[in-house]
C-alpha cells in the first residue's frame, strides 16, 4: 500500500464541500496560495540555480562537451522518471519526493566544482544522470501542486506567481557568476566560490521541501478538498501510468512538450555562451530569467481573466502566445544569419559595457526568448490543469509532460553535440514550437469544458 490520505478529509458523494470556516483566509498555511508559493520557493533554489548554471552556457566552463553529456544522460533518466514521477508522487507523498529529487541538485552542483580542478566529465556524467532521477520526482510533484490545488478559476494566477517565484532563482542565480567573475572578463570558466554558491541554495530548497503538505490537508478557498482519492498503490499507478499513451490529451501534449526544452541547448549554448563573455552571460541570464517572470505574469492574466469562457481563454492564450512566438523566433533568425559554428575566431564576445550598440540587439532576443520560454509553457500547464481537477491524476499528466520534454532535450543535447549547424538548430525550434499552437488549440476546443459545464458534470455524478 502506498502513500495514504486522512479519510476525514475524503468528501462523500455529493458532499464534497469542506466547512467554510476552513477556509475563511488565503493565508493560512493550508491554502492553495501559501503552499503553491512554497514549492515555488524550492524551485527558486534547485532547478531555478540549476537553469542560472545551464544559462551561462556549458555549465559555467568554457569546453561545452562535458556540460553536453551530462545533460545528455540528465535529460535520458528525466525522460524515464518524469512519466513515472507522477505515480511515485502519489505513492510517496510530496515531501519524501520532493525531497529525494532535491538532493540532487547539490550533487550535481558539486560535480562542476569538482570539474574545475580534475577536469574528468565521470563525476559530471553520473552526476547528471542522477539529476534526471531527481529532476523526474520533483516537477511531477510540483506540477501536481501547481495544476491540482488552485481552483479552475484561478490556475493561470496560481501558474504566474508560481513561475514568478521560481524564475526569481535564475535572477538571483544569474547575479553570482555576474559578482564574481565581474573581474573576469575574459576568464575560461566560472570560479569555485559560484558553484558553491549554487550548492547552498540548492540544499536550502532541499530542506524546505519538508513545509510542503499532502493534497489531503489542503483546502481550496470554495471550501473543495484537492483529492478524493483514499490510497494508491503500485499496480494502480502502473496501470495508470500505461493508459498515458493511450490518452488522446496527453497523445496531443506530445508536440509541445517536445519543443519546450528544446530550445535551451541552442538559447544557452549557442547564443548566450556563444557571442557574450563570461560577466556578460550572467549579466544576461539576471534579464533572461526575469523576462521569464513578466511573461508568465501576463499569459497568466489573460489565461484567467481574458473572456468569462474558460475555453475561449485557453484558445485566446494560444494565439497570443502563437504569434509573439512568431516574431520573436523570426528576430532570432536575422540574427544568427550574423554568425554560423566555426566563426569562434572571428567573433569578438559582446561584453554589456564595452560594446555599444552592438550588444543591443542579442540582448533583447536573448531578453525575449525568455519572455516565450514562460508564456509557452505557463500556456501548457493551464491547457493540462484544465483537462482535470484532482492531485493524482494532475500528477501523472504533469509528469508525463516533463519525461517527453525531457525525451526532446536528449535529442537537442546530441544535436549540439554533433556539431549541426546554429541555423539548422534555430530552424529545427521555430518548427516544434510552431507545430504545436494549432495542435493545443484542437485540444482546448475538444477537452477543455467552461466552469458551468464541469458544475454541471459534478452535480449529475453526485446524483448517481
């Protein structure tokens, strides 16, 4: 028998309204708001570190290869332990999951301190391998979190504060290599005293995955619980785990989970790590990440409160999301038409003081892919959080999402890897990114019911 829930909590059939004075506050430590900004708090610590690490690209050295295999084997276990992250979830409870995935943000952390004096990629490997185990358990628990607790009102503010929060760490972790190579501009690799700065905000976060309560005790501010579910078990979740590739939702996720990592090889690598220098880098990666914070903030907004229609919000998201996505990859193809792989040579690094106005124009498309790497995904995350209401079944579809995002990020670690050119690259993104907004709007249409029809729904069960 797996993880269990409080039976006191599990509302009968057509009862399934919590007492009022529950939830008279949105303050109080069991409400949807306050835990939601708690695992946004340990996503600003761990993989919010991690993406500032990732964002200087190659890890923080100069040789990208050893940060490209690693991500490799990263993005390989991911891809495994993120399908199977929700059925753990349910199994273990969110604090030992989100515990054990915390942990291994340290390790990894450690193995790039550890590369600065041996230059040996087993440590750094093996270390990124066990991320992916880790990295699996801890977004299929924060997508459960995230999707499951608010109420269907509210999913893109709960989506946008969680984002904010989390993007906050790639902020903060962008302005630490900024401090502490801002010396070095010219430097080959990040110094020690980064790495370590990364390490203590990452066991931090681990620490506080503890604060995070079960779904059973978290109580949405209409009163509703966030599960009806007693117990789990192994044989279930594995059941329900396989029915994922059944599941004509999740079949049309697939393209756009595909193409929402990818791109990070290619914006990290070969644009930031690419044409700016080391101070530079992390100077960028402070915008990058907070751009991140605006762009949920506003697909946010317009994901709840746009139309009265919940599924004319979700359509409105996507087209809005489609056309900025649009221009913005079309701006990032003028400007790698400037430089192809092999011109390493004959491309002096931008520097943010130095270079004029030179620097200008790839800092607002750098600025810019951040601000569409969180409308793209907050977008998905809404159309996942609207296709059902429940913690259990929210962590699996989450944890689906994460493993075939992880699946695409192998296969853009290889591509770099292989030395396929920039422009190819580009091209490849702008395809899966646009493939995907007509696919997500067939989904919305066809899965996504208005607030009335889901009461409607619930009324007509609790009668049967």
């Amino acid at each position: 028998m797996g993880y269990e829930e409080e039976e006191s909590s599990i509302p009968t059939r057509g009862a399934n309204m919590m007492p009022k004075s529950s939830s008279s506050t949105i303050l109080r430590y069991n409400s949807p708001l306050v835990q939601v900004s708690l695992i946004g708090v340990v996503c600003f610590c761990c993989p919010g570190m991690f993406n500032a690490l990732s964002g200087m690209g190659g890890g923080g050295q100069v040789d990208h290869t050893a940060a490209n295999n690693a991500n490799t084997a990263l993005y390989t276990t991911f891809a495994l332990f993120g399908i199977l992250g929700g059925g753990i979830y349910n199994l273990l409870g969110p604090r030992l999951t989100l515990l054990s995935g915390c942990s291994t943000y340290v390790l990894y952390a450690a193995s790039f301190l550890d590369y600065n004096h041996h230059h040996s990629q087993t440590f750094v490997v093996v270390a990124g391998a066990i991320l992916g185990v880790g990295a699996g358990l801890l977004w299929a628990g924060q997508g459960a979190i995230m999707t499951s607790y608010p109420t269907t009102k509210r999913k893109g503010t709960y989506i946008s504060i969680f984002w904010c929060i989390f993007n906050m760490g790639g902020v903060i972790g962008g302005l630490i290599p900024f401090v502490l190579n801002y010396n070095r501009a010219e430097a080959a690799s990040v110094n020690d005293g980064t790495y370590i700065g990364f390490m203590c905000f990452m066991a931090l976060g681990a620490i506080l995955s503890l604060a995070i309560l079960p779904p059973s005790k978290v109580v949405r501010d209409d009163g509703t619980s966030c599960t009806h579910i007693k117990y789990s078990n192994v044989s279930t979740e594995f059941v329900e785990i396989l029915k994922l590739f059944l599941n004509w939702k999740m079949l049309l996720i697939v393209p756009a989970a595909w193409g929402s990592n990818f791109f990070y090889t290619y914006q990290f690598n070969n644009v930031n790590g690419e044409l700016f220098n080391l101070r530079t880098r992390g100077f960028n990666n402070v915008f990058y990440w907070g751009a991140q914070m605006v762009g949920s903030a506003g697909i946010g907004y317009l994901m709840d409160f746009s139309f009265k229609s919940r599924r004319k919000r979700g359509l409105f998201g996507i087209a809005v999301v489609g056309f900025l996505g649009t221009l913005i990859w079309g701006g990032g193809l003028a400007n790698q038409l400037r430089y192809s792989r092999g011109d390493e040579s004959k491309i002096g690094k931008l520097d943010f003081k130095d270079s004029g106005a030179a620097y200008a124009g790839p800092f607002v498309l750098y600025f810019s892919f951040g601000l569409l790497d969180a409308m793209f995904q907050s977008m998905v995350y809404w159309v996942i959080g609207s296709l059902a209401d429940d913690s259990e079944t929210l962590s699996r579809y989450s944890g689906f999402y994460k493993g075939v995002q992880s699946a695409g990020a192998v296969v853009a670690s290889q591509i770099d890897v292989h030395s396929v050119s920039f422009l190819n690259q580009l091209i490849i993104n702008w395809v899966l990114t646009t493939i995907s907004y007509p696919i997500l709007l067939l989904l919305v249409m066809l899965a996504v019911k208005d607030e009335n029809e889901t009461q409607e729904q619930a009324q007509n069960e609790a009668l049967f």
